[in-house]
C-alpha cells in the first residue's frame, strides 16, 4: 500500500483547517492538508463569511463601547451556561486579533458597517464584502501556496491511526474518492511523525447521526449545510476515545425560508432585516410571538411551537437603513413586496385587522424607543413601518450548525473519556463541542475556528 510521512496532518480545508495548517507551516514543519471533495472550502466557502470581535475601531466610528468580557457574557448567556467558559474566554479574547488577521493578513475586505444578530447585546460582526466565506477562504489558500502547503483533494479519511501507546501517529484514507462513491478511491496511509489535527467540520447533513442526538431532526427538516457536512471523521474520533461533548445540542437557523433548497438568498433578509429592524407574526392570529432579537435557539423554538411556517415583515424604510441588496431573494420569490398591508394579509392568509392592530403597536412602540411586549431592543436607526411597499418572507427553522462534538482544551489538544490529552491529536472547528453549549450567537464559529484553528496547528508543529 501507498504510504508518505510529513510531520503535520490537517483534515479538512475549512477555515478551522486552513488557519492551522497555515500556522503548523509558518512554525517550520511539513504539513498536508486531506480534503475529501474536489474543492477546497467545505461550509466554510459557502458561509456568508461574518465574523464576530469586540473593541474594533469599527465599533468606535460607530460609537458602539465593547469588550471582550462583553462577547464573553453574550456568548455564555446563549449558551445556557453549558460553555466550556476557558474556551469561551480564550475564543473572547482573541477575537480581534484574528478579526484583524484575516483583513489584514490575509486580505479579506470588510464592509464599513458592523451589523448585529440575535443574542450579541452591541453590534460586533463584520461581513465581507462579498458576503461570503470564500474571501477568506481565498486568502488563506493563498498563503498556503506561498508557504506550499500541499492540499490533496478527493482524500477521504477513514481511519486515525495509533500506535502501540495509542498516541495518533497518522491517517488511512482513500484517494481519488468521490463524493458517495467509495469505491472508486484506493486505500493510502499518511504518517505524522508530529501529530494529526481534525478539522472535518460539523454534522448538519449526517441525517442519521444528527437524527441519533436529536430525534425531531429528521430529512423532513431541510438544512443550510452541503451534503457533505457528515460524522465520519467524528466518530471515527469517539472510536479512539475522544470524549462527545453536547452532541445534541444542534442548531436550527431561526431564518431560512421552507421555499428555498439550502442556505438559499431568503436569510439575507430573515437576518440582516427582519430581525433588528422588522417583526415576526404568526400568521394564525396575526400577532409578534416572540422578541426577533433573541438567540437562534429561543426563536427556533418558539417558531416551531407554532407548527407552521410565520411570516418575517419589514417596510421599505427598514430595507433601505439595512441597506442590503435584496435583488436575489426578490428574484426567486422567497421574499416579496406588496403595497399595501391588506394586499400582504390577503397574500398569506392573515387577519387583515389583526395585522393592522400589530403593527400599530409595534409602531407606536418603536416611537417609544421601548418594547413593553417581548423587550426587544430597539436598534438605534429603527422607524415605523409604514413606508410601502411592505416586504414578507415565510420563515422556517433549518439544521444550520452543531454545537456538540469531540473535547478539546485550550491547547487544542483533543481529550479522552478518561480526561487527559489524547498523544498526537488535536481539533478545531465545527467537529469540537462545548464552545459555544445550548446556542451558537451568529459570527461567532468563524472567530472560533480562526482562533482554535491557529492554536492547533502551531502546537501541532511544536
Ligand atoms: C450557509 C452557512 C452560512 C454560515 N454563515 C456563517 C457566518 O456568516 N458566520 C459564522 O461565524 N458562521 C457561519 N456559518 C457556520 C460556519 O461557516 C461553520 O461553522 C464553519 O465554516 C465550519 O468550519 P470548519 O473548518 O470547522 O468546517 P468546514 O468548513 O465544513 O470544513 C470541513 C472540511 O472537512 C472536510 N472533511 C469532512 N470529512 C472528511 C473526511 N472524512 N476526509 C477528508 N476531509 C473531510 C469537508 O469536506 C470540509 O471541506 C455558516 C454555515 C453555513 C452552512
């Protein structure tokens, strides 16, 4: 059979991969990068590339005061205290530096605006101006090249290999794999005389296994993940050990839309519009359910409380302070404009007057700069609703991002059931667990993988 050694092994070419095989590389030793697909990037190309950091200048232009013990409290506060709180306090602490890594380092041009999403207390994410991952992901690639990196495409990695100390000390796998045909790979073995670092990403698209944790999240419920977004490389880690950290705690994206595959263009709407500057009704009563600020999980939930689809609304004032382009959703229909309230309620079956009576308290709420109903904070640029035309969108929760997954500390260092270091293997990324517990804040797993990503590779290299 096949076999190569180099010092450094990294699976998976996310952002979690790639920053640590750009750190294992800059600290001087030989590092290859297996990737299963054709194509580098995994979720993190298609994501819409936002990322999470407090105290930037930002922030200052925008008269938005942060800290990273403020990141720190938010994140801890979604996450329903089931944080790994050193994890959350290094991710907190280094958010800019690697905020100001990717910009500056690596290139990615950033927006002039700092957006907020629900659960986050201050405006802190940045979006590139792309609004997609695959900037950074450019970049990185980029320097990976300039530090020539090798990063072998259709390698699908089956097994971690041990040696007789059970320290991990290399990787069976298949090359030439295509993706769902296994068979047209042949078998190859790659040796780390340093260590192996796991960053296969999250489980979203594993029906299965995510069905195994979590037994509502069945193929009836779409998902914003690619297909490949799967467990091998997870289980083949709690195979060896590694300890399962809140598996079941899986996050549903409070903003897809039912009418639309995938990720789609509806939650540049649902997100950047709805939530801070819009309202959510459900439709049977014509009435808010729910404070639209709140984190994904506590909007996830009441939603599906209501057990069909509900309706996100905004008005040509709130699209235009959010100044997004919404050309694409328009387009396919996923959002859509009405001129007037009537002609929206008749369109989605609402109470025409009880639709009226909402929004005329809403208004009369945002006026008051406060909301007396679900405490949803009122963005400073805030203005009623009643500038035609009114925009809809039906909203429903899709499997977006698991929290759970293997142990690491903050060395990286993935940990055993019986709680000490497994020899040789690290992880960052979407497959960890116990960052971020019951409810990821949005922006915040690009920041992770960057800031565990780096730790891993450059303790990899040691
Ligand atoms: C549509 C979408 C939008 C998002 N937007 C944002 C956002 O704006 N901000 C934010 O913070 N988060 C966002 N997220 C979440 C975030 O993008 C992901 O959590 C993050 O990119 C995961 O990075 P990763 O490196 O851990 O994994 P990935 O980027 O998924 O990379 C893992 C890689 O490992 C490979 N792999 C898996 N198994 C194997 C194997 N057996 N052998 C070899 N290779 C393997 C995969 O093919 C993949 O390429 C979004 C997610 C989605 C799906």
């Amino acid at each position: 059979m096949y076999t190569f050694t180099t010092d450094v092994i990294v699976i998976g070419s996310g952002f979690a991969g790639l920053a640590a095989a750009i750190e294992a590389a800059g600290a001087g030793a030989s590092v290859v990068v297996l990737e299963k697909l054709r194509a580098p990037g995994g979720n993190s190309a298609i994501s819409d590339g936002g990322i999470a950091a407090p105290g930037t200048t930002y922030q200052e232009n925008a008269g938005i005061s942060d800290t990273p013990g403020l990141m720190y409290q938010d994140m801890i506060e979604a996450g329903e205290g089931l944080n790994y709180p050193e994890l959350v306090k290094l991710i907190t602490d280094r958010a800019k530096d690697v905020f100001l890594w990717s910009r500056d380092d690596l290139g990615v041009k950033y927006l002039d605006r700092v957006d907020i999403f629900g659960g986050h207390s201050v405006p802190r994410c940045y979006t590139p101006e792309s609004i997609s991952g695959a900037d950074l992901i450019k970049g990185q690639l980029a320097r990976l090249k300039e530090q020539q990196v090798p990063i072998r495409l259709g390698a699908y990695v089956k097994t971690l290999l041990q040696d007789e100390a059970g320290r991990v000390h290399g990787v069976g796998f298949l090359d030439g794999y295509r993706f769902g045909k296994p068979e047209r790979g042949s078998e190859k073995t790659c040796f780390a005389s340093k260590a192996v670092i796991v960053a296969s990403g999250g489980f979203g698209s594993d029906v299965a296994f995510r069905q195994a944790q979590d037994p509502r999240l069945d193929d009836s419920l779409g998902s914003t993940n690619k297909r490949f977004a799967t467990a091998e490389v997870l289980k083949d880690c709690l195979r060896i050990g590694a300890n399962p950290v809140q598996l079941s705690r899986i996050q549903l994206g409070p903003w897809a839309s039912p009418d639309e595959h995938g990720f789609g263009a509806g939650p540049l709407f649902g997100d950047y519009v709805v939530i801070p500057y819009g309202l959510m009704v459900d439709p049977a009563t014509g009435s808010r359910f729910v404070n639209e600020l709140s984190d994904r999980k506590k909007l996830a939930d009441a939603m599906l409380s209501k057990e069909r689809p509900v309706l996100g609304l905004a008005d040509q004032t709130g699209v235009e302070v959010a100044g997004w382009d919404l050309s694409r959703s328009l387009k396919k229909g996923v959002v859509k404009t009405y001129p007037t309230l009537d002609e929206l309620a008749l369109d989605y079956q609402v109470d025409p007057v009880s639709l009226e009576r909402t929004l005329h308290r809403f208004n009369q709420m945002l006026r008051t700069g406060h909301d007396a109903d679900f405490q949803k904070p009122i963005m400073p640029k805030a203005a009623p609703l009643e500038k035609p035309p009114f925009y809809a969108m039906r909203l429903w929760p899709k499997v977006h991002y698991t929290m759970g997954g293997i142990q690491i500390d903050t060395s990286a260092r993935v940990i055993h059931r019986d709680q000490h270091p497994i020899q040789g293997l690290y992880a960052a990324g979407e497959v960890t667990g116990g960052i971020h517990g019951a409810c990821r804040l949005g922006s915040c797993a690009i920041t992770e993988c960057l800031v565990m990503g780096r730790i891993a590779g450059r303790n990899a290299a040691r």
